[in-house]
C-alpha cells in the first residue's frame, strides 16, 4: 500500500524529479519517507516540496474516516433491527426480546451469566420450555454439569408458562385426548434431552448426537449448557496456563460453528458464574449497576469475547438495597450484532416464574 502512493506520485510529471531524488537515497515507500529522521538535501527536494509529499503520504497511511451516520446505514443494512422471526427464539421477557431484536437469534451463542442465584437457569429454562411448548416438532438438549438439573421444577415452570401462554392467546402444542396442565407439560418435557456431563469433550458429542438423532421429524433449535465453568474452569484457567486457554477456545469454536450450521442453525445458551472483582483492582466495574463486592464473569475476558452476546444478571437487592430479592435486572452487556449497555428490569414468582418488570 505504501509503494501505491509513491507510483501515484511518480506518474505526476511535476513530482517525478522528487520520488527519483528519494528513491536514490533509499526512500521508496511512504513509511520510509515519514519515519526517516534525516532527508539528505537534493536541489529537486526543496523544503515545500519534501513537506508537500511527506502531508500526502500521512493522508495515504491514515485509517479511513467514516461518519458515525456511515457506520449506523451499515449496521442497519447488515443486521436489520427485526429480521426474520422465524430465526427468532423468545427469551420469555417481552422487554429483553425487543433489547435483542425479536429474541435469541439462530446461529448465535449466547452467555448468561450472573452471580449467584440471580435466577441464570431460569431464564435458560424458561427460553428452552417455551420453545418445546410451542413448536411441536422442536427438541432442546440441556447439558447439566453440575447434577443440578431439577425435574420437578421443570415442570412447575412447564406448568406455569402454559397458564401465560393461554392468557396471551399464543397458540401451544396440542395433544391429542383431553389433558391437563400436567398432562401437556409433561409431554413437552418429553422433547428435553438432559445429559449430564463433567468433560467439555463428552459435551461436544452429546451435542452432535442430538443433533443427528431424527424422530418423528422433530428437530433441535436450541441447546443450553448449565454450567459451563465446570467443564472448562478450574487451575488450567486459574492459573493463565497457554494450554487451558487453548482448550477454552478451540471448545468455543467448535460450539460456534455448530451454532452456524447452513443446514441446521441453533441458539446457544450458556450458563456462567461470576467472580468477584478484588476491591484494590482499578478495572471498571462489568455491570452499570455495580455492587459491593463487584463481580465479573467467571473464565475470563477472553470466554465472554468468544460468544456472540452476553447477558449480565443481579438481583435486586444488590441493585436497590431491598430485601425483596424477588427482583432482578438483566443488561445486554455484549451483543456482537446489534445494541449493548441497555437493560431491563424483571421479576420473579417462587424461584418458577421470570418476567418483565414494566
């Protein structure tokens, strides 16, 4: 790209005696003519000459300049603001899904993360149920790493968002025969596909195996990891070694380009942990509502760069110093591909129900 300048300078007949002048003493690119301390003199390079040619070759090295206008058409362009709903997952919380552009996007992995019990599994649950309630044909797989997965409140949220589904007049799976809440939740639960596993590689495989498992033509369209810190924290990480981070994102790419299958896309969610930020650190706070001790996402800065968006999750006594801790904030705090640094407020209802706080 330098040498580009000098060619275009050259086919000027006025500056031709100059760049030969340069080009004699060694300066052949536009670097080399801005960053070489002392231009011996030369009677074809006089003082206005030289100064004229060292102020186009900073305009030809400089970074193009675009209008923050430019770059907003861009983006509306590229990722409209409502693409197709079809690709669209609900999130559960009319507020945060609007915050998202219509959802959960296909082909996107998305980080949940918060301190503890700041109901993360339950907004994940509440996403994956949704879509088993209302697409007949879907299956989700849940990766469980921690043995937590709890069957009885599965179906007590089960339960729960098929009375809002029928108070929204949103259409649900129906079954055949006459059937009770418990009845229809149930049946839906019988599309959640739970595997526990402790290593990131025995995760991998029950992925793709779901993924390739066709019955009755259902299809899988969302996976949830609930948590991922166990199967990729731990001293490879706690320490900085080069081989734990490695491990960290050949998983995260391998997770990514099954998100991005042409053939079938899935939305990602994963569950992750918050650590506490030390009081002498000078970092910024992670969170708009920062709290006493700060906390950030466990695994580093280099995990939540390797998802596509990152959702920060505080309950509401440390947002508000209440002691009703029924009420939270969820931030997109990341979003590779729209909005971030905007928020909402929720509320929850027996630890079985999230919804928007309006």
């Amino acid at each position: 790209m330098a040498r580009v300048l000098f060619s275009t300078i050259a086919a000027d007949p006025a500056l031709a005696p100059a760049v030969s002048a340069l080009d004699s003493v060694g300066i052949k690119t536009a670097v080399d003519l801005l960053f070489t301390p002392t231009i011996p003199p030369h009677p074809d390079l006089p003082h206005a000459t030289l100064t004229s040619l060292k102020s186009l070759a900073s305009v030809h090295l400089a970074a193009p300049r675009v209008s923050g206008a430019t770059l907003l058409q861009q983006h509306r362009i590229a990722f409209p603001a409502y693409e197709n709903q079809e690709d669209r997952l609900t999130t559960t919380v009319t507020e945060l899904d609007d915050l998202l552009g219509g959802g959960y996007k296909l082909g996107r992995v998305v980080e949940i993360a918060g301190a503890k019990s700041s109901f993360k599994s339950l907004l994940a649950l509440q996403g994956a149920l949704t879509e088993l309630l209302v697409h007949p044909l879907a299956n989700v797989a849940w990766i469980d790493t921690e043995g937590a997965f709890d069957s009885h409140r599965c179906l007590a949220v089960a339960k729960g968002l098929l009375a809002d589904l029928r108070a929204a007049n949103i259409s649900f799976t129906v079954a055949k025969g006459n059937m009770d809440d418990q009845e229809k939740a149930m049946k839906a639960m019988d599309r959640l596909s739970v595997s526990k596993c402790l290593e990131s590689g025995a995760a991998l495989d029950g992925i793709v195996a779901e993924l390739e498992r066709d019955v009755d033509g259902r299809r899988t369209r969302m996976v949830v990891i609930d948590s991922i810190v166990p199967l990729l924290g731990g001293d490879a990480l706690t320490n900085a070694s080069s081989i734990g981070h490695a491990h960290l994102v050949a998983f995260m790419r391998r997770l990514t380009s099954l998100a991005q299958s042409p053939t079938q896309p899935l939305v990602i969610l994963i569950v992750n942990s918050a650590t506490t930020i030390p009081p002498a650190s000078h970092a910024a706070p992670f969170s708009r509502f920062p709290t006493s001790p700060g906390f950030k996402p466990a695994l580093g800065s280099t995990f939540s760069y390797l998802t596509d968006v990152t959702l920060w999750l505080t309950r509401g006594d440390a947002v508000w110093d209440e002691t009703d801790s029924a009420k939270g904030v969820v931030e997109v705090a990341r979003n590779r591909f729209g909005e971030s640094q905007r928020w909402t407020a929720f509320t929850t209802a027996d630890g079985t129900k999230l919804r928007g706080l309006r």
